[in-house]
C-alpha cells in the first residue's frame, strides 16, 4: 500500500481503533467462541473480549488453517480492512528444533545461525506467523539465570555477529519474500544482568557498563534492519525497561536511528505497578506509552486508560498516532494489506516443516554445536565396541529445549536410536533410563537404579552416561541457587568408573553446570547442551567420529555455582593472581575454590590437534595484520576456531584483560599449514570513555590468537 494510503487509512481511525492496533492479547481471544471459554491471563482481562475485532496484533498461532481463518474474520468483522499481525516466539525453530542459542553461538558460525533462522522462518510464515519474538540477543554471564540458554553467551562481539546473522535469516532483504518474517529483538535491555541471577530481577549497570558489554548485540540487530524491538521485564538502573525513555528514545529511537516497533514484554506495563514506578494502571500506560513502547502485550491499561489521558490532555493523540503509524508500517512492509494471508498455505506448510532438508541442517547444526570438553582418547569410538547406555537422557526424546513448544517432540531422534544407527540394535544396551523429572514438579533426582544398571551393562566393552538437567529447569522462570548434576545421576558415573571400563559422559542440559566430578570420573565428556530435533544423530556421529567435534564454550563453565557471575572478559584488578597461579594470598579469588573456570569461552576439542605459532603484526599504524601459523598437527581433518583477543595494556579507564574481536573456523587436512590472518582496526581498539565517549586511545596493545580465552600466542605493540 502507497505510504499516502496508509496515512488516509490512519485519518479514519478512531481513538480506541487506534488503541486497538497498540494491544496484543492471547490468540485465545479469537479462537474462544464466547467470553467464558477464555483462560489464563485473558480471563483477567477487564475489557479484552469487547475489542477482539480491533486487535492489531496476537500473540499464537500454530498452523495455516487457523491463521487463514482467524485472519478472514478478522477482517470480516473488523470496521476498517487492517489486517491482524500474528506473532509467536519462535526462537530456534519452529517443527524443526535447532540447538538452543547457547549452543548455536558455541558454532562461532554466524552463517550457520542465518541458516537456522531462514528454515525456521519458512516454517513458521508457513504456517501464518508474521513476527517472531527473536533473536534472544541479551549477554549473559550468571548460569542461575535460566534463561542463558536463550542467549548465544557471554561475549558482546560473538553475541552481535550472532544477532546480526539472526536477523538476516529471519527477514531477507524483503519481508514480503515467501518464508520472510520480522524479527523482534529481546529483551532490551540488559536483561541478563538480573542481580543473584534471579529472574526478572532489578538490574543496575554503569552506563559505561552497559554500552560496553550489554548493547553491542541490540545495536548490531538494529542496524541490520531488525523490525521490532521488545522491552524487558527489568529495570534498568531504577526504571522498568517498559517505561525506561533513556533505553528507548535517547539510545534506541534516536542514536540508533530505529525506527521500527516496540512491543512490551509479557504484561510488562502493567508489571510497572509492583515495580512501584506507576500508582495504577492508567499511570502505566502514560509512562511506558510516553517511554516509547508502542504495542503492549498483554494486558490493557492502553486500550482502558489512553482514551482519557488524551481527554485530559495529558497524552497528546499524535503520541498514539506515531506508535499506530509503526505499526501499519510494519503491516505494510509485511505486504499485508494486500496480502493478509501472507505465506499461510496449509500444503505449503505440510512440505516444509519437519522437511528432510531442515533435519539435516538441524544435525549439521547440532555436530557444529557439541562441545567436546574432555578426552583421554576413548573417543572417538568403534562402532564394533557393544556399548551400554545408561540416565535419563539415554532414551529421551527432551533433547529441545525449552521454547520448542511448537517443535514435533515426539519425532526427536534420541540417543540411543543415534548409536544404535551406528552400532546395529544388537551392540547397544540401555539401563537406568527414566526421564528426569523437573524441579518445577518438585522432583529432585531420577531413581537409584545404579547397581541394576551395572549388572545389565556388564558385558559392554565401553559405558555412556547421559545426563543432565531437565529442560524445564532451563528457560525463563527458572532461576537456580545450585548448578550441581543430581546426586544419583552423579553416582552413576562413579559407579561406572569403579568398573574399569572406558567412560564417556555426554550432557544435556540449557545452562553450564558443575561438571568438575563427572570429568573427573570419565574417559571422555561431550557437552551436547539441547541439541534438538536431530539431536541422538548430531551426538552420536560426534561419538563415533563421523564428525569431528568442532564446537566452542560460548559461556565459561564454572568450577562452583558460587563463581556466578563468572566471564573470561573482566577487569585485572589491582590484585591479580599470580600468573599459573589458581588460589593465593591477599589477591583476588576465593579460598575454597580455585580462580577461573572449569573451561574458559571459546573452548572445545576435537579430534584433531592444532599447533599455534610465530604470531606476527605487520605494520604499525591501523588498520594493521595480526597473523598466527595454524597447523593441523593430527592425522584427522579438522576445523579450528581461531579467536583474536585484544588488550588494552593502560588506558584512561581499566579494559578488560581480553577482549574477542574477531574469530575464524578454518578447515585443514592432516599436516596442513595455514597463516590465519585477522585486519585490526581502530574501530576494534574503541572503548567508551568516562565522558561515555566512543574513542580510541593511543598506547601499548595485546593482540593474543588462541583456541580459547584462556591460550594462544601473545604479541605486544605501541600504536600512536
Ligand atoms: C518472555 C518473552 C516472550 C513472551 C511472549 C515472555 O514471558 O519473557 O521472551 O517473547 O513471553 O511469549
């Protein structure tokens, strides 16, 4: 529609039509037939059912017969042809589950994630969806949130090339492209950084902090064009992120120019309440509408209260206006008005989800993932060897994750059905395998089947562990004060040492847990995080070396839940350890726990082994060449995340004792040699100063290329 069209389209709207566009309720608001049959949050709603036909935008929708439905009485119902925006979190995947996010950033390959996010936007358009509330771009550095599994990690220049590429697949260069849909980036902002870990908990950050660590993901996103941005449920040094102007105007709408939509998180404005920042639901609306949320999700004090804040002359109309105006934009760029139904096509939908192209790229995307944390060499294994399986995720089809809600659970490839592809049915025994039940349902720990598991496992010549956390531990609402494995899954792996044979623990879970016992008790421990649809597959060819393991920590592993927060890009401070040195005396650390991680970000093994040498810098004015030799010193192919880390030696504020800033998977055959070269620019040597100034500072530099946050080869320069 011409934008002159779209302006007349907005001259006819009423006040409340408008108010209308601005709220976004439950699809079960349009699916009920009658104001009884609605549940949940919706029943709370005071004046919900009376406005279903205005409705701009819901939250649901699962296939293309309802979307198609729902969308022809909307507009048969509704006064003016506005078509309704039909949004869902579609977050990694949609039938098809690709690896949670905290898995997919430890690819380090942002193609890989653009891959993952066009097929799960083919699917979800498919199937009528307009908007997904995606990509999770918030940095996160406190495993006892459970959201991390959302995020793609702990560092603010791997999280924004992952954002950028996100956004990318979802949306194409057009959104009306078949298999396009919006993006709706989230949280904003700084979500992660919620005090003890615990969910939607207050968040105080220095602005310096907060641009340093936190933004780079959300801007990155923005200046791919991302459509939509969503509030989170924090406050942000003392104000809810909702009615938060300073995230919303002077950074979001006016530094980075987007002019796109803001959407509330889950009944966020009405949250602003308890938070204690409005009197009631009328002063919510004013606030967070003044802020710069346009739609708000949930609940509606916009649609009660804005009409008689503009009456009293407190809101002026052209506020409501501007919110309205982005919103049948992004209607207009989805190509709705002439297209309503968009790529909602029942047959259409039938051939791409769960299609066979979308698992392979799942099982790609789930060998890409993995970590391999450990190994003596038992790995990888013979398929010839008869191999016993035992825990909870030994049969299990929970290998999605959570936000999978719409993903075919029942069609996940488990772990044993995986080896089982390798080994032939008569090679492999399974024990102890009742699922885990979740802490939420008040279960702790699965039953002691320990001793029974080791006399059916007996005569196998190698023992995995498959173990972990309970997806449903693992997302939002799932905060932890202990990161440990459950006893008995522990006492498992114990018990298996104890019998002498090979031990491998592989682990499931959404969040990085204490795993210093279980490597202590195995050959070998695969991290598989939840690798999803194609999970058992992804595994097992890693297992059995079909794959070689190239996947990285995106997030440190802590030795102890009490290092929370833990990250490898913190300040020095005035008393570092000793160089080698895990606990001392008067310096920073703890006395019960050695410093560091259990495994630093941007670790992982493989089968192959990768030599590091002769690091060289050309030049010495910028940009400028940092260069390492990369040699495969194994007699296995193999792909190497080389990571550049930098270091600002002494500035005019304390910089971080690395920093990544660029990073490269390079493939080499046995015995090959590769220069792997990185440009270093002014840009990457940037900080913000405490004027909140992005400068560059002349001075003495580190520039380290390693396998991990922790190695490499280091080489120092003065630039001017
Ligand atoms: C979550 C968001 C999500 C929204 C809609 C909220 O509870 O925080 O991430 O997009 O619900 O499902």
């Amino acid at each position: 529609m011409k934008r002159t069209e779209l302006r007349n389209l907005l001259r006819q709207m009423t006040l409340h039509e408008k108010l209308a566009q601005l709220t976004q309720l439950d699809i079960s608001f349009l699916t009920s037939q009658t104001e009884s049959e609605l549940t949940g949050p919706a029943q709370r709603l005071p004046s919900g059912y009376a406005a279903r036909r205005e409705l701009g935008s819901v939250l649901g929708g699962t296939h293309a017969e309802l979307s198609v439905s729902l969308q022809r009485q909307h507009l048969e119902e509704s006064r003016l042809p506005i078509p309704l925006l039909l949004m869902a979190d579609v977050v990694h995947g949609f039938r098809t589950i690709f690896p949670i996010p905290l898995a997919l950033g430890g690819s380090f390959d942002p193609a890989l994630c653009e891959e993952t996010c066009r097929a799960a936007a083919k699917e979800a358009s498919s199937a009528g969806l307009h908007v997904t509330f995606a990509p999770m771009v918030d940095l996160v550095r406190d495993s006892r949130w459970g959201r991390v599994m959302e995020s793609t990690g702990e560092d603010p220049y791997l999280n924004a090339q992952m954002a950028a590429a996100s956004v990318r697949g979802y949306q194409g260069h057009d959104l009306q492209e078949p298999g396009r849909m919006a993006a709706c980036v989230k949280h904003f902002a700084g979500y992660g950084a919620s005090e003890g870990g615990r969910d939607y908990n207050t968040v105080d950050l220095s602005e310096g902090m907060l641009r340093e660590y936190y933004l780079s993901s959300y801007q990155a996103a923005a200046k791919e064009g991302a459509a939509m941005f969503m509030t989170s449920f924090n406050t942000m040094n003392r104000i809810p992120c909702s009615a938060n102007s300073h995230l919303l105007q002077d950074i979001l709408r006016k530094e980075w120019g987007f002019d796109g939509v803001v959407i509330s998180d889950f009944g966020a404005v009405m949250e602003t309440i308890p938070h204690g920042l409005s009197a009631d639901a009328k002063e919510a609306a004013e606030k967070c509408l003044r802020a710069g949320t346009d739609i708000e999700m949930m609940t509606t004090c916009y649609l009660d209260h804005i009409e008689s804040l503009v009456a009293e002359g407190k809101i002026d109309e052209t506020l409501v206006d501007e919110a309205v105006w982005r919103v049948l934009e992004l209607k207009n760029r989805l190509g709705l008005f002439e297209n309503p139904y968009k790529d909602a096509d029942p047959v259409r939908e039938k051939a791409v989800c769960f299609c066979q192209e979308h698992r392979d790229l799942a099982r790609r995307a789930g060998q890409e993932s993995c970590v391999l944390l450990q190994n003596n060499g038992v790995l990888p294994l013979k398929k010839s060897l008869k191999v016993g399986i035992a825990g909870p995720f030994a049969s299990s089809k929970k290998l999605l994750g959570s936000w999978s809600f719409f993903g075919y659970e029942d069609r996940t490839v488990t772990l044993a059905d995986g080896i089982s592809e390798k080994t032939g049915p008569d090679k492999i025994r399974i024990a102890m395998d009742t699922e885990l039940g979740s802490l939420r349902k008040g279960e702790t720990d699965v039953p002691d089947d320990i001793q029974e598991a080791c006399r059916v496992l007996a005569d196998c010549d190698v023992l995995i562990a498959a173990i972990g956390a309970h997806p449903d531990d693992c997302g939002e609402a799932a905060s932890l004060v202990s990161l440990g494995i459950s006893p008995h899954q522990e006492a498992l792996v114990r018990a298996f040492r104890q019998t002498g044979k090979p031990v491998v623990s592989v682990i499931f879970t959404g969040r990085p847990l204490e795993l210093g016992e279980i490597c202590a008790n195995s050959d070998a421990v695969l991290l598989a995080w939840f690798p999803g649809s194609e999970g058992g597959h992804a595994v097992a060819d890693l297992l059995y070396g079909d794959c070689n393991p190239s996947g990285r920590l995106s997030i440190s592993l802590p030795r102890s839940v009490g290092q929370m927060p833990l990250y490898y890009n913190r300040a020095n401070t005035g008393r570092p350890l000793p160089p080698g040195a895990k606990r001392g005396s008067f310096v920073t650390g703890y006395l019960d726990c050695d410093f560091g991680p259990l495994f630093p970000f941007g670790y992982g093994l493989s089968y192959s082994a990768f030599r590091y040498s002769d690091l060289q810098i050309s030049g010495n004015t910028l940009p400028l060449q940092v260069s390492v030799l990369l040699e495969n010193i194994s007699d296995r192919a193999g792909t190497e995340t080389v990571q550049l880390y930098i270091r600002d030696i002494a500035a005019s504020v304390v910089r971080p004792i690395r920093e990544l800033k660029g990073f490269q998977r390079v493939h080499l055959e046995p015995g090959e040699k590769q220069r792997v070269c990185f440009t270093v620019n002014r840009e990457m040597l940037s900080f913000y100063n405490q004027e909140l100034q992005f400068v560059y500072e002349p001075g003495e530099f580190e520039f380290i290329l390693g396998p991990h946050a922790e190695g490499g080869c280091a080489a120092r320069i003065f630039l001017e």
